[in-house]
C-alpha cells in the first residue's frame, strides 16, 4: 500500500510513501480500486486527486471537505495549499450583521 483513501466520497488519497512523478499508484476506495498515474512528485502525508477536481469544487479526505479547490486539479496532481484554499478559520467569509 504506497495511499490511503479511507471513505468512497474522498476525491483525494495521501501518500504513506514518497511517490515519483510518473508513478502509477493503485488504491483501493471502497470496494473498488483505482491506478492513479501521478502528475508530480508527492511526499510522505501529502495528497494527490484521485480524479479532476473543478476550480471551486470541494476536496474531499476523510469523508470531509477540507477545502476548495483554488484552480482545475487534474488526476494524479499534489493537492496542498498551493491549489487548495482552506474553508475553516475563514473571518472573510463569516457574515457580518449584528452590529458585531
């Protein structure tokens, strides 16, 4: 097992080895299983999609999105904060009102 994806609704899978780019991983989702030819070196704990992912679209780890996808991710491409843009913590994004 060179990825992990832990639940069907991930779109993303980490990385329990260094990876080389060009590498085609085979990770099991569900009762599935998926190659995964990779687009970039990926790095222990890092994650890389499982399939496309449109700007704007959730990233999906752990049955949870942890964020939105800052530009089109391809299948195979390293998903960081590079082209994720965090959804928690985000003061931007609360709405204002209440005189707060």
């Amino acid at each position: 097992m060179r990825a992990i994806v832990l639940t069907e609704k991930d779109n993303v899978a980490t990385a329990v080895e260094n990876l080389s780019a060009g590498a085609e991983v085979r990770v099991s989702v569900g009762t599935k299983e998926l190659v995964v030819k990779l687009v970039n070196a990926i790095q222990f704990g890092h994650k890389f999609a499982l399939k496309g992912i449109s700007q704007g679209g959730e990233v999906i780890k752990y049955g949870e999105v942890m964020g939105k996808a800052a530009t089109d991710i391809a299948p195979g491409e390293h998903v960081h904060v590079h082209n994720v843009e965090s959804q928690r913590g985000r003061g931007d994004l609360a709405v204002k009102g209440g005189g707060q």
